[in-house]
C-alpha cells in the first residue's frame, strides 16, 4: 500500500489499528526498544502492532513425515561453557527525548523548550523534566545544538605524520607543536579535533569535511606551495591558520619561524670561520624550505661569495626525501658530486637536523670527518636526531610557541579579528655546536 503524507511516498506493510480497526493511513512512527511504531492516520494514535502468528495458513501443503524413531547424532558440547554476560553488563542504549517526555508526562515540544530556554512552563513541570531526565541519565546532543548555535568550539588541525608519529625519529616537532597547540585551545575554550594521515592522503578531495559544521575553524601543519583544499576552505569562509610557513593565501593566516634569518645567522658563522666553498641541500615543496634557501643564497651574497650552481642540491628530486624515513638516493648522488669537484665545499648547509644526521654517517662511509674536514649545520634544534651527541649547529624553532600562538590567531580570527594581525614570524636562533667548530655556544 502507498501512503501520501508531505510530498513524500511511503510502502508500509499492511496492519490495522488497534483504536479503531482501520487498515488504511497506516504509517511508520519511528522505532522504541529496537520495535517498529505505527500512527494512525484517522484516530492520530501511535501503536505497536500484533506479531504475525507464525505456521502454515490453510491449503499450503503439509511437509513430509519426521521419521522420530531415527538415532540423530548430537555434537559433544564445549568443555566449557561460558556465563552468560549479567543483564546490568549490557552496552546501555543513550535515553532519547521521547522517554524524556513520557517518564515526565509532557509533550516532546516541551522537553525541547526546556532545553532551550524556551517558552513559558511551571516550576512543577520544569522540576518533573529535570527528575526524568535524572532517573533517565539524559544529555542532550550537544554537537547537534552546537552546529545550530553555529560554534562547536572545536578546532580542526591537519599535521603530517600522525599515522608514523611511532615510528618517525625526531617526531618531537610534531610533540611540541601539537602540546602549544592544546595549550592555545584549553586558554581559549577549545577543543582539538585531529585529522589522521599526511595532509596529500587527506581523504577529501575538495575540502567539504571540514566544513561539515564539526569545527569553528582550521589549523593547517606545513603546508606544500599549493593546497587546494586549504584554499577552498578558506574561500568557503572557514577560519584558517597556516603554521610553519609564511606563503600568502587570501583569507588565511600563519605562524612561522624567521627562515631567512636563521639560514643567514648560518650563513654568517660559516664564513667567519673561513669557509668560502659551502654547499646546500634541501627540498623546495614549501615555503619554509624555500625561505632557507633564500637565505642560503642570501648569505654567499652578503659575504661576497659566488653562487655555484653545483654546491646546491634543491630540486624536485630532493624535494621527494624532504624527511630522511623516505630516503632516496638523491642525497648520495649530490655528496658524490661535491666530493667529486676539483674544488669540493668544506661545509655542507642541511634543511633539517634529520638530513644533518644522515650526512654526518654518510661522510663517515667516506672518510671524511666532522668537523676537521667538512663542517655540517642543520635546522630546527631537534635533539632527537643527535643519537651520537656530536652536537649539530642548528636554528632553534621554538614550535611550542608556534602552536599556542597559532591557535590564538585562530581564536581570533573565529571572533572576527582581520587575517592581517593574524600573520606572524618569530624570530630565529642560532646555536654553534661540534659539527662546526668542536665547540658549542649560543649566538
């Protein structure tokens, strides 16, 4: 049978209503207890129907004779058998507004009136809908009254590395930025809502789950030159942050370290020591990186020194091994070639203290020393990647700071601050350790 209520069509079995014996306008009314309500459409009363008595109906044919006396061989039971789970251990179904209602005895628009600070009732009625909800231990939606609210006071954050967080050495940047990210959020009265996986292996391809009404707004790790989804969230009207990086992108905001600066406080150490053939390498996908080069190339100006094509090291390919756990052999092939130069570099400038790790053993293979015969500086001050203790000159990025910072910004972009005083840059620290004078100093 079709049944026409609002537009829509609905086939319903064929039952009859109890109140007035009526087959037709017979609607579903939801479920109670996992068993499916009916409303009748003349008398406007909701029912549970009969079960369907089970057997065969008069003129099916009977099924053949059961031969009783046959010997029907039983499977030997377990061993043991298990106890059944007590009835007070069962996985408890949440209580609905419905129940609210009925244990209260009032309508279901007047449970959500209560909720909602709505409309006018008596002491009596408010004091008998707060014992049901009691006795029921009820909670409102709180996400559904939220989203209709239009503040979760939920923060989304995308980050690389959450699947690997326990495999990945130096894994402290994440660590850090993540607990200055929690600090910002619980300052403000937010929550953290973490989106899994490396940001190219999000699983949307437009950027439409996080505008599903989950989050007030975004925070973005590391983003690569190009992020289609953080530009359609953006331009959607989410509020947004980038932090470490400081590429401009209409409607968004960042939080970064000062590149260009640390990279010439490099730069500068390295030539006051003498050395005038130093090479580089690093990845170029993102603007930090980027920046560290500028800032590489920056340098030799400002001392005076060439840029030699052939000391640099910053492609596509290197670009692919911008974390050493995805090592390729780009990195090998350019150490070979410097080494290979008539007039090899006496210095080698890395992007991250991962990559100054690996050179470090990569020269030891080779017979070179650090730092009596090539001196080796990294990024970031991740101790993590020091297992020797040889002590990597490093910039120190203070990402802590970045994360708490950046989740202020966005609190105050989601309060309506202009993304304009919501951009900001750090300023970068250099500390000289062994691997480029045997000492260690702060500068």
């Amino acid at each position: 049978m079709l049944y026409f209520e609002h537009g829509i069509v609905d086939r319903v079995r064929m039952t009859t209503c109890p109140h007035c014996n009526r087959t037709d306008g017979q609607v579903k009314a939801g479920l109670r207890d996992g068993t499916q309500r009916y409303k009748c459409g003349h008398c406007n009363k909701r029912y549970v129907p009969e079960p369907r008595k089970r057997g065969l109906t008069a003129g099916v044919r009977q099924p053949p004779e059961v031969n009783r006396n046959a010997v029907v061989e039983v499977p030997p039971l377990p061993a043991q058998v298990p106890d059944p789970v007590p009835p007070d251990t069962a996985a408890k179904r949440r209580a609905t507004i419905v129940e609210v209602a009925e244990q209260a005895g009032v309508s279901v628009s007047t449970i959500s009136n209560f909720l909602n600070d709505k409309g006018r009732m008596s002491e009596a009625t408010r004091a008998r809908i707060r014992s049901a909800m009691a006795d029921l231990r009820f909670t409102p939606n709180s996400l559904v009254k939220a989203i209709r609210r239009g503040r979760t006071h939920i923060i989304g954050v995308v980050t690389y590395g959450l699947f690997d967080l326990h495999s990945i050495q130096g894994h402290g940047i994440l660590a850090n930025m993540l607990s200055g990210i929690n600090r910002g959020a619980d300052s403000r009265s937010y929550n953290v809502l973490l989106y899994t996986g490396w940001p190219h292996r999000i699983r949307s391809s437009t950027g439409l789950d996080f505008l599903d009404g989950h989050i007030d707004g975004l925070i973005w790790v590391g983003p690569e030159i190009r992020e289609p989804m953080l530009e359609y969230v953006a331009e959607a009207g989410l509020p947004a942050m980038m932090l470490l990086s400081r590429q401009i992108m209409p409607g968004v905001g960042y939080v970064d370290t000062d590149n260009i600066g640390g990279m010439l406080q490099i730069m500068a150490h390295l030539t006051s020591l003498g050395h005038k053939r130093i090479a580089y390498a690093g990845p170029t996908h993102a603007r930090d990186f980027l920046d560290r080069l500028e800032g590489y190339t920056e340098g030799l100006r400002i001392a005076g020194l060439p840029l030699d094509p052939a000391l640099v090291a910053a492609d596509e390919k290197i670009s692919i091994n911008w974390y050493p756990t995805s090592y390729t052999p780009e990195y090998d092939a350019a150490l070979d070639r410097w080494l290979a130069l008539p007039n090899p570099p006496t210095a080698i400038v890395l992007s991250t203290d991962g990559w100054a790790e690996w050179m470090t053993g990569a020269l030891a293979q080779r017979g070179v020393r650090v730092p009596e015969d090539m001196a080796v500086t990294g990024f970031d001050n991740n101790l993590s990647f020091d297992p020797q203790e040889l002590g990597y000159t490093t910039v120190v990025q203070n990402f802590h700071e970045i994360g708490r910072l950046g989740t202020l910004c966005l609190a105050n972009l989601i309060d309506g601050a202009p993304v304009e005083s919501c951009r900001t840059i750090l300023p970068a620290e250099i500390i000289v350790r062994a691997s480029s004078t045997g000492t260690t100093e702060h500068r």
